[in-house]
C-alpha cells in the first residue's frame, strides 16, 4: 500500500478554490479542474516513492493487479479516479465505444499523428464510460429528451432557428428527427450563425423572465452557456437535452454515446482509465462534429440514475453496468484508541480517497493514516483490508 500523489489539470473551467481546500493546498489563482488518480499514460499519478504508478503496475503486472485483472485488461488498471470541479460548464461531449475506439485509435496512429497532436481525437484505445458521485450539489445536461418534449420547449420561440428544429422534430417525433435536428445545429456545414443562437437565447431570457415557461430551468441553463459561449450552437442545443441536478451522495452513470455537459459543483468521477472525449461545442478545445456524430446516441432516455446499496452500516456501494470499475463510500465513527476493525469488501487494485475525517487504514503488509484529500494505491498482493478513525473515504476497484 502506498501513498499516491494526484495529477492536477488547470483547465479553463475549474474552480480557484474548491480542489484546493479538498486537497489541503493553497489556493494559486489558477482554475483547478481535475485532480487524477490513476495510471493512464498521458498523466500517471505518483507513489510515494517517486515512481509513476503506470510505472510500477508495467513492472509487476501480476502483484499489484492480480492475475485475473492483469489478464482482462492486458496488464492495465482498467479504472480512472478523478475529483472534478466545475465552476463554469464543460464541453458538450460523448465518449466512444471501445470498439469505435480501438479502430479509431489504430488509425490515428497509422496515419502518423503524435499522442499529443491537436489534430488527434483519440488519446488511447479504450472506451470511457463514467459515474459522477456528487460531493456537493452538482448540475448538468445528460442525454436527449423525448422529441415531443423538446418540441413544446421550442414552440413558441419564435426565432427562424427554433421554429426550423420545432418543424423537424415535429414532423418526424423519432430518434431519427432527433438526430436531424442536432445535426442542423452542430454540422460545420450546418452550423448556424451567432446572430441565430443570439436570437434565440435572448428569446429565453424573455421566457424565462416572463414567468410563463414550460421550463425556467433549462431557459436559465441556456442564458447561463450563453454567458460563457455567447456564439457556440451547443448553446441552443441544450434546449433538446435533460438537465439534471445531483444532491451530495447521489450519483448518475454515463454511458458510451450519451451526450452530456457538467455545468457546475464538485464531484468524484469513476471511469474506464480513458482520455477520448470528442466535443461537439462549448468549449474552446477541439471540435469535430462529424467525428462525434459517429458515436452519439439520439435515442431518448433519462440520465441513468445509480442508487447506493448498503454492503454494511457503514458502506455503500455504487454500482455500473461495466467491468472496468465499481465505487463504495464508507463513513467511519470509532473512538480514538481503538484500532482498525472495519473490514473492507473487495479485493484486486484498489484506489482509496480520504474524504473527510482521517482513517487509519491497514493491510498485513502495511498501515496508512487517510486524511481527507489524499490517497492510498492498495496492490492485489496486499489482500483483505481493515479502516478505522473518524471520517469517509471512496474506494475505488474492480468488479
């Protein structure tokens, strides 16, 4: 078990001080997006002993994953832990299958692009399913609406570009129309103009301020990425999408395909240890809408929900429909003195998160003090664990 060192991105949307006081460290006035722990190449966390954990599990394989995880996933900790932080909203995106990924990824290398060329859409090959836990009140846009709702939020607008989306999805109320009407608005040969997404915002700030909307919330979403991205079509196509708001311990999976944006609040993410993000708008990194069109799903669903099960009085557990990674969360209440007695379930690589509190971890190998904001890397070879202290931790495994 060893001590392990995040990786911080600084992206545009990150908070200044939320990750920070998570993490114990001063606030530098740069936006503080994400904080990783994991091993995918492109930012290996650290152990504490200075190497990099992609390092240490290419090293021994079979130690620190066990001999059935090393095997399914080629020797790779199939997970991603993150900490993220939006304090204004990300990119709309989806993430690909691992097929579509696989493929993609052999041909960007064939075709001579560098990891890091801003030409590259795929960073690795791998898929990237996703579960947000939230930690604080947490906001976002996941998956398309029925048609004929997005149709009553669109009629009455009254600008050229609503009543053109109101007609398609009116006309033909399936994931076919769906898929039309997203297309007319992030196409590059369709895109329209920023005088047609003015229009339209400022006919729901109108709505909005009318009292008389179907829905305040996604018209104040909408003036709200029109704040940040006043030009961007994905602007109006969040009128077409659920908004969604987690409370702290509620948590939403999200699937290959599904199309989503975080808008704000602070939460864990779990995920296939990937990077393959393709944007369709919002944001000021790369776009490719033809390559995004590829992998989005139009189908209209509700953002998946996942409700914690209770492994004991003091865990719960988040479950997903993948084989890369499961979460549990435990709140721990002992008295000082006492040692740890808690049995921790699951076994494999784990990654633990203090989350408030400090717990005293051990294995048969070794023991750890778990103070909120850091983390622990427990190898398969270190077997079953036990917690004790006063304070909540994530655990993050493998099925």
């Amino acid at each position: 078990m060893w001590q392990l060192d995040s990786r911080i991105h600084h992206y545009g949307w990150g908070s200044e001080t939320a990750l920070p006081a998570f993490l114990g460290r001063e606030a530098d006035g740069r936006p503080w997006a994400e904080a990783w722990y994991g091993a995918h190449p492109l930012a290996p966390s650290t152990l504490e002993t200075g190497q990099g954990l992609d390092a240490a599990i290419a090293a021994d394989p079979r130690a620190l994953l066990g001999d059935a995880v090393a095997r399914t996933f080629e020797g790779r900790l199939p997970y991603l832990l993150k900490v993220i932080a939006p304090q204004r909203p990300l990119s709309l995106q989806v993430h690909p299958t691992r097929e579509h990924a696989r493929e993609s990824f052999a041909a960007e290398d064939a075709a001579g692009l560098a990891l890091d060329s801003p030409l590259r859409n795929y960073r690795d090959d791998n898929h990237k399913p996703e579960m947000l836990i939230a930690l604080t009140r947490f906001t976002a846009l996941c998956g398309f609406r029925t048609p004929r709702r997005a149709a009553g939020l669109l009629e009455g607008l009254g600008t050229d570009l609503t009543d053109r989306l109101h007609h398609l999805l009116v006309h033909n109320p399936t994931a076919h129309g769906m898929r039309a009407a997203f297309r007319t608005l992030v196409s590059s040969s369709m895109r329209p103009s920023a005088g047609a997404v003015a229009e339209v915002v400022a006919a729901c700030r109108a709505r909005g301020d009318s009292g008389a909307s179907p829905s305040p919330r996604i018209d104040h979403i909408v003036t709200l990425l029109a704040d940040h991205h006043p030009a961007d079509p994905g602007v109006v196509a969040a009128l077409l999408l659920n908004p969604v708001t987690l409370q702290p311990g509620e948590a939403m999976f999200v699937p290959a395909g599904a199309l989503h944006a975080y808008l704000h609040g602070v939460g864990l993410e779990v995920m296939a240890s990937s990077d393959n993000v393709l944007r369709a708008g919002l944001t000021d990194k790369r776009i490719d809408a033809e390559e995004m069109l590829q992998c989005v799903s139009v189908a209209a669903a509700p953002p998946l929900r996942v409700a914690p099960e209770h492994q004991s009085t003091a865990t719960v557990a988040y479950y997903a429909p993948v084989d890369d990674f499961e979460l549990s969360i435990t709140t721990l209440e002992d008295r000082p003195g006492i040692p740890p007695r808690h049995r921790l379930r699951g076994g494999g690589p784990r990654t633990l998160l203090g989350l408030s509190g400090e717990v005293r971890v051990e294995s048969e190998r070794s023991r750890h003090l778990l103070p909120a904001g850091r983390a622990l890397f427990v190898p398969a070879s270190d077997g079953q664990l036990r917690a004790g202290g006063t304070g909540r931790f994530a655990q993050a495994s493998v099925p």
